[in-house]
C-alpha cells in the first residue's frame, strides 16, 4: 500500500493536535513527518522534506500561508486551514486542493481527506515520481471546476465541488444541492455540463446533473429509471435520453 506524506503548519499548538488526531482517525495511512509553527520553518521544511500534502495555516508568523504557497505551488497539494471564508478565493487561485475553516469539524475533514484521496490514492498503481502530477493539472489538460460561488438567503457561500450532491434547474437559477443544505447559482444546467468533470458528474436530465460519487443506489423498472442518493430523500427521475450512459453500472 502507498504511503502517503504530510506536513502540518500552523502556530495554534492545540488545534494541530487536534488536526494530527483527526487525521490519524480518519486516515492512518497519512503519515504526518513535520509540524511547524512559523511561515519560513514551514517552507524550509517543505523544500527539504517535499511531502505528498501540506496543511497550510494562512495567519502565520514571518509569513502567511499564502505566501508560502506562492512558492511552493506545484510541487505539493495544499489544504489551507484558515479563519476566515474570505480567504478561500485566494486558497483556490494557488492551486490549493481544499481549505478548512477553523475551529476545525470532522465531518468537513473528512470531505478534504476524501477530495486527497481522489486525487491521490485512486491512482496509486502508477503514481509517478511526484503525487502532484497527478493532483495538479497540466497546463495541456481540461481544468474543470473545483468550487462554485452560490447564495444561501443573503449569504454568498463558497461550495467546494466534491459537496454537492446534484444540480437541478430552478426557473432562471440553478439548485446546488449538498448533505446539508441547497444554494442558488444563475449558470444554467447546459453550461455546468461543461465545465464539471466527467468522471464525477453524469447528465442524466435536461435539468439535472448528479455527482456520481453520491449515488446509492439506481432503480429500474420497465423503462423507468431513478437515482437514489446517500443521506438525502430525493429520488431523480432519469430522462429515457440519458439512461444508456447507466448500462454498464
């Protein structure tokens, strides 16, 4: 089994143990070589260690998270660990694979280590000299979208990709809908398509896009078909146009 590798770099002493614990729980088979506490020991660090990921504060002394990750991107996958949501704009600009609001929640953890582990461990029988070549796109490949910007009452919230569970037309807006909540986009169905990895999401109306990664279960019976969800109600029919691409499941 491939070993992965990790740093973590944040000055808050008791919220990196906690983050160390937490990944020891979710994911034993990470293995954390360094912590650090300050901006220029983080980025010694990474240059003389270049660990497979690095959980990056933002707000640390002699420099930020951020311009330690000017540095070192492409050579890491970096999750940002920061206080403020303003910040995920910029997290996502450096190429980061994820951020995590503090204080920190398993559960978002989670969806991170399962965004890492897509990325890294599916693909472990020829990972190359470098995890990041396959984390980070090349300048030749299709950058598909990672996050999307959408409005939950009079909030605008930042959703990673991985949350959603699907996308389904509204009027003029779009339903982003996660585990836990639903948001609105204005960017129709047929332009998400699009922009949206194909190994992750499938069409499977004229107004429904589905995550495939939250796909229980799919029901059929006599020329109907539908999509069942983890830990959401919703049952989505799938238009007789879309079904052929569920043949092989």
């Amino acid at each position: 089994m491939t070993m992965f590798t990790a740093i973590i770099a944040e000055d808050e002493p008791l919220l990196a143990q906690e983050l160390r614990e937490a990944l020891a729980a979710l994911w034993p088979g990470l293995q954390i070589i360094a912590e650090c506490t300050d901006g220029i020991t983080a980025l010694r660090t990474i240059q003389n260690q270049t660990p497979d990921i690095v959980f990056l504060d933002i707000n640390m002394p002699q420099l930020t998270g951020l311009e330690v990750a000017r540095v070192i991107q492409g050579k890491t996958s970096i999750v940002f660990l920061t206080a403020y949501n303003q910040h995920a704009l910029d997290a996502f600009e450096l190429g980061a694979v994820d951020y995590l609001v503090k204080p920190l929640q398993r559960g978002r953890l989670l969806t991170t280590i399962e965004r890492l582990r897509a990325k890294t461990v599916k693909s472990a029988a020829d990972i190359p000299d470098t995890v990041w070549d396959k984390v980070t796109p090349t300048k030749s490949e299709t950058k598909h979208l990672r996050w999307i910007q959408a409005s939950v009452g009079n909030l605008l919230r930042l959703i990673t990709i991985d949350e959603i569970y699907f996308f389904q037309s509204d009027a003029k807006y779009t339903r982003v809908v996660t585990a836990q909540q639903e948001a609105l986009i204005r960017k129709p169905i047929k332009e998400l398509i699009d922009e949206l990895n194909p190994e992750d999401f499938i069409q499977i109306s004229r107004g429904a896009i589905v995550n495939l990664r939250r796909i229980e279960s799919i029901y059929r019976e006599d020329g109907h078909m539908e999509i069942r969800l983890k830990d959401r109600s919703e049952r989505l029919a799938v238009s007789t146009g879309y079904q052929a691409a569920f043949k092989q499941m």
